[in-house]
C-alpha cells in the first residue's frame, strides 16, 4: 500500500538498471538505463506500473470495461487495452486525431488485442458518446485519463522511485541524476513524490516532449500545468502525502524544454541519430516520441558539459516501441537506413 491505496500486481518488479559500458566511455559519463521498457504485458511501457493501481480502483467499483483516450497511437491505450485483456474486460480507446490512413503501430496492437478505436470530431462529447454508448449496453465503465495522468496515476511512478533508489544505492550511484520525459506529467510528479517518500538522494531532471499552451513562455506554461496537478494530487492525499501544497513555491525545479523541437511527437533527424546512437553502441530501441527526445538530452548535454565528465545519470526508459512502426516516423528510417539494404550486389 502506498499512500493509503492497494495495486492489483501484475508486473514482473523490478525492472532492470543496467549501466551502459559503451555509451558511458564514448560520452564520458556514467550512463545507466532503467528498463522499464522491459514491463511485461502489450510490449511493455511505463503506463502498466500506474494501470495496476487503476485496475485495483476499477475492479473495487465493479467495472467491466475500460476507456481512455489520447492521441491515435497512444502507448497509454495499448497498455490499457493490454490489462484489459488480460483480466478480462472490455477496453475502448477514443482519440481527436484523425485516422491516419493505414493500420499500425500501436493501432495494429490495439486491434490484435481487441480493443476498438474510435476516431473522434470533438474529445469531450466523443468520449461522452462512447461511455454512453457502452454504458447503455450494459457495461460498467471506468475512465483512465490520457497518460493515467491523474492523482491515482502517480502512484505507479512513487512506487518506481523507491525501488530505484534501492537499486541505485546497491549499484554505489545514490546521488545520480535521473532523466525522465515530461509528457502528461504523471511520470515526473510521482517519481518526484516517491523520491521524497524515501528520503532519495537522487536527483531528478524532466525533459518536456510537448508545447504546452497557455500565455508564458514553453517552461512557464510547463510550471503553470505543474502547480495545477501537483495542488490536485495534494488535496486527493491530505495527510497521507509526503508534499502540502505550499511546498510548490519552493522547489527549483531542474526540467527542460529545449528538446521539443517544435512539436509533439514530430519526426526529428536530431532525435533519429541518437535512436541510431543508443541502438548501436548498446542494442537499446527508444522511440522518436518520448524516449529519443529525453536520450537527445543525456547525449546533448554530456557532450556540451552540463552533465560533468564522471557524473552519474539514470536515462529512464519508458518504452514506446510500436512508435517506430507509425508511417511518418518510419518513412524517415526507411530512407535513412536503406543504404544497409544491400540486393543486388551478389
């Protein structure tokens, strides 16, 4: 139990810290990896590690289907379609995007899976008509927000910090810096939460893959967002959490938006020479979404010095793989690595 609520266990815990032998000589520094990749249902990913505290709240209401929404090749859909098979109850995801013209990626998965996606005009009154829809069938439907980004939803990375601050410390890193991607944020409060919970020396630095919007500059609507969910989540727990609200103002908060390269999930030859990089030098997949974004900065920064020569960082590896899959992203690799096609030459 954590913070006064239970999971339904479904992991294979914990995941992996791996130190990156190869990466680590090239750039100077001392590179881990925490594999979290490697979770065990629907290829993997870390939205499973907050799905087991979603799944236990949606078994104690009695629901028999699942619905989220997010973006068209939402990895948190997969995961949540993944958990839905696997104990047994019925999982739609809705989406605004539009459907992007062939089956693939996690559109593939989410399929294989059966699990329906429904392409959207509006997100609001879609999703409203979907659990209508389904509510009106019978089903008892319980909603995991885009990510599993809500105050439940930090819980799985509160819990991923504490066991990685017992690996870190085993591993003689207890004061690395961790590198985690800031997307719907859920990741980065709960990591920050379960730090703190254990009384962690790690550090922790979040890389924001996504604009957020509002009337500031990137980081300023970034903050604002921040404030906003970590008020939630304070208010949710009470007593029970290791933060109050005014503890907010005080934080100097260690993130950056200098990697988003202008848009979500856009294809990046920055970000592909990193995914070539880390494929190469360590047989590691990241995707060009989340992870290439956070493994730029790990590489960028080691070579620029804000990272010292010897300092010890943990890349957190989220997954993502079928992200790769998606046409606008792989028509980018396809051309960039036909040159290791060799078809006519013997």
């Amino acid at each position: 139990m954590l913070f006064g609520h239970d999971k339904i266990e479904f992991l294979h815990l914990p995941t992996p810290l791996e130190h990156l032998k190869n990466v680590s000589e090239d750039l100077g520094v001392s590179v881990y990896c925490k594999r979290d990749d490697l979770t065990n249902l629907g290829v993997g990913g870390n939205k499973l590690r907050k799905l087991e505290y979603f799944l236990k709240d949606a078994q104690d209401q009695g629901a028999t289907m699942l619905i989220t929404e997010g973006g068209a090749q939402t990895n948190h859909g997969r995961l949540t379609a993944a958990v839905a098979a696997k104990y047994g109850m019925k999982c739609a995801i809705v989406t605004a995007d539009e459907y992007p013209g062939e089956i693939s990626a996690n559109l593939l998965l989410d399929g294989m899976m059966g699990c329906p996606v429904y392409f959207v005009k509006d997100m609001e009154t879609g999703r409203q008509a979907v659990i209508d829809r389904y509510t009106g069938e019978g089903e008892k439907v319980y909603y995991v927000p885009m990510g599993g980004s809500n105050e439940l939803g930090i819980l799985g990375y509160a819990e991923c910090a504490i066991e990685l601050d017992g690996q870190a410390r085993e591993m003689g890193i207890p004061e690395a810096t961790i590198y985690t991607t800031i997307g719907s944020l859920g990741t980065y409060l709960g990591l920050l939460a379960g730090l703190k919970a254990c009384d962690s020396k790690l550090k922790l630095r979040g890389i924001n893959v996504l604009p957020y919007q509002g009337s500031g500059t990137s980081k300023e609507n970034l903050i604002s967002y921040m404030h906003d969910y970590f008020g939630r989540i304070c208010d949710f727990y009470g007593d029970e959490f290791v933060y109050r609200k005014e503890d907010f103002d005080s934080f100097t908060f260690d993130i950056s938006t200098d990697y988003i390269h202008g848009a979500y999930n856009n294809a990046v030859e920055e970000v592909r020479e990193v995914m070539y990089y880390l494929a190469r030098k360590e047989a590691i997949i990241i995707d060009p979404c989340y992870t290439g974004k956070t493994f730029e900065a790990v590489v960028s920064e080691a070579k620029r010095g804000r990272i010292k020569a010897g300092e010890d960082v943990i890349f957190m590896h989220t997954g993502g793989l079928p992200g790769i899959y998606t046409k606008h992203h792989r028509v980018e690799l396809e051309r960039e690595l036909m040159p290791y096609m060799h078809t006519d030459e013997f």
